[in-house]
C-alpha cells in the first residue's frame, strides 16, 4: 500500500501544530496537570471555538465537520507531540465514535451536535476494575424497571469520568456473560447513585477515574442486547486513534533527544558525533517512522473500510506502544542524570508513554487480537 498526506492534510497539520504549540507549551501541561480536573475549559473553549477540533471526524448531519479517520489521526498525533491536557480523547474518540456506532438516528441529532461542539464533554466506561479490555470482563448489570433501566457496578480507569457530562456505559443484563446481553447507556454525570472519583495514576496528564453505579437511571443507546458488534468497532478506531496519539508524543521524544545530542559537548565534541549516540539515534528514527506507518495505514484502512481494519489496528497500537515506551527511555539516557529530575520536562512524556502503553491493551493483547482477526 502507497499512502502520503496530501497538501491540504499538511497545511491543516502546520496550521494545527502552531496553535498547540502556543496554547499547550510544557508550562501550561505542568499547570493543568496539578489540577483535580487536569484540564481547563475556558481553553477547551477556544479550543473548539477556533479550529472545531471536536467535531473534525462527526458527520456533518450531527453538527460536525464531515472528515474522517485519517484527519482525526492528524489531531490526535499533534495533540500528543504537544501532550495536550483536555477531555478529547475521551470525548470525542471514545465517547463520540460510541454514539455513532451505536446509537439511533434521533440519538445521534440529541447528542453528537453538543459534543461536537465542545458543550458537552463525554467519556466511555466500559473498563472495570478487573482491569480486562474485552466484553467478558463486564460485570455491571443493567436491570429493566419499567420504561428505563437501573445500572449496578463499578467502572474503573474511565478516561475524565470524574469530569464529564455525559457518560456512556457499557453493561450487560443480568445473568448473560461474554458478547451475550450487552448494551450502551448514557447516564448523566450528576446522575443520583453514581459517585466518581479520581484515580491517582503515573500519568497525571490524563485523568482517570473510578464510578460506582447505585441503582443509577440509564437510557438505553441504541438496541437492547446488541452492543457487542458495535464495541468492538468503536475499540478498533479508538486503537488506530490512540497509535496516531503516540506516534506524535513519540516523535516529539526523538527530536529532543536530536537535539540535546547536537547541544551537548564532552571531550569538547558534540556527543551526537559519537558512534555510539549515533547508533542510538538510529534506532530511535527507524523504531518511530515504522509506527507511523503502522498508525497511518491503520486509519487509511480505517478511512476505506477496509475488511482488515482490526489486525491493522492492533498491530498499529502494539507497535506505537514499543515505539513511544522505548523512545522515552532512550530519551532520558541520552539526557543523562539531567533527563531523570522533575524541571526537565522528558518525564512528562515518559509518564504519558507508560500510560498509553497499557490503556486499550499492551502489545501483547493487540498482538494476540491482530492473530485472531488474520486466522478468522
């Protein structure tokens, strides 16, 4: 497969890559961070007041944009060279593609246009504390009372569920078990029996959070019982969005080290002279354009409908993961004692490496996935 970026795909990721490194420079992360919500919206605002970011991969009927995959990819990549501290991921990757998946015609017209328009901010949980990715880990029950349903459980690792609006939730009805009985809810964030809280994680630049359903009042998202098909394709695309994140924070590593190597003199040489860091560099290059082309024919067959979708995303995520991780070790060795202390700002790239390594799944997981969806 032949894919490049055409030149309207490039001037919107200049143009995107200029505003956050303006809006979202490594002060403001540090800020943002060291609050309970761990993002601010006044900035969320201006955000989505002058670019629409929420609403890039939204069809235009629901108040979006109108683009697709590989244009999301092209936020989510500059969004994570810059680490940006917002809900967008959880909003609109998660939340967002959910309700398109899932949801009826007259949902979507209720919902997608605020989300798309940054009002509202939305989550997935689908995740529970057994920490499992998949639909078999799903314990919280959904029981029909009347014309609604009653959620019961827990859900943990719920990207900003203690911040948002909105929640969609995946549960199943009692007594069912694997794909068997799943459906989506939305749940109001003030919801009476639901409490939240805040995770305390090794990345404070994405929140996360635990919600505990008491008897709570749901609605259903789309069909009762057939949640299972629709899941499964929203993890997909969260998988390939989540790989383009990485590759972005990742390549941001690769050139500070660049140019730290280039800056750095000992035995009054520059130290990127030396074999060795030129070894390292090397490495570092080709570990980081191969995920971008795991990542970018991830969301091009994302973008085609392309019946090998799920293996290219998990393979995607397992290599962006290795990729971003190994970058970031290498990042801070190249740094030297400097690259370990809190005032270098490595670390904070670091923390979001370790966290995105693990959040959808690892290698491992989506190495097995992309296995089952060749052999199928």
């Amino acid at each position: 497969m032949q894919f490049s970026f055409t030149a309207v795909q490039e001037e919107f990721r200049s143009v995107l890559r200029r505003f956050l490194e303006e809006k979202s420079p490594p002060t403001v992360v540090r800020r943002l961070m060291q609050t309970e919500a761990g993002w601010d919206r006044a900035a969320w605002r201006d955000l989505n007041g002058q670019l629409g970011l929420s609403a890039v991969h939204i069809p235009e009927a629901y108040g979006g944009q109108g683009f697709g995959p590989v244009e999301l990819g092209i936020v989510l990549e500059e969004m994570g060279r810059a680490l940006l501290c917002a809900p967008y991921f959880a909003s609109t990757v998660l939340a967002a593609t959910a309700i398109l998946q899932a949801g009826t015609e007259a949902q979507k017209r209720d919902w997608l246009p605020d989300i798309a328009g940054g009002e509202t901010i939305a989550t997935l949980a689908f995740t529970e504390p057994n920490g499992r990715w998949d639909t078999a880990g799903i314990a919280t029950t959904a029981s029909a009372t009347g014309g609604g349903f009653r959620l019961n459980g827990t859900k943990s690792f719920v990207l900003d569920g203690h911040t948002a609006d909105l929640i969609v939730v995946l549960a199943r009805r009692p007594g069912s078990a694997d794909d068997d009985g799943l459906s989506l809810f939305t749940v109001s964030g003030d919801a009476p029996g639901l409490s939240r809280r805040a995770l305390k994680v090794i990345d404070p630049t994405r929140k996360l959070a635990r919600l505990e359903f008491h008897d709570v009042e749901a609605s259903l998202l789309g069909e009762a019982g057939a949640a299972a098909a629709p899941f499964a394709r929203t993890m997909v695309l969260a998988a390939v969005g989540l790989a383009n994140e990485m590759v972005g924070g990742a390549e941001r590593l690769r050139q500070s080290a660049l140019d730290y190597a280039n800056l750095r003199v000992q035995f009054g040489r520059a130290i990127a002279s030396f074999q060795s860091m030129k070894h390292k560099q090397a490495d570092m290059l080709v570990d980081v354009e191969l995920a971008k082309s795991a990542a970018y024919a991830a969301a091009s067959a994302a973008a085609d409908g392309d019946a090998d979708l799920p293996a290219l995303a998990s393979l995607a995520k397992a290599t962006a993961s290795e990729a971003y991780l190994q970058t970031a070790i290498h990042t801070i060795q190249i740094h030297g004692g400097i690259g370990f202390t809190w005032d270098n700002d490595t670390h904070l790239w670091f923390k979001r490496a370790k966290s995105s390594e693990v959040f959808l799944g690892d290698a491992t997981y989506h190495r097995e996935m992309m296995m089952r969806a060749w052999t199928e």
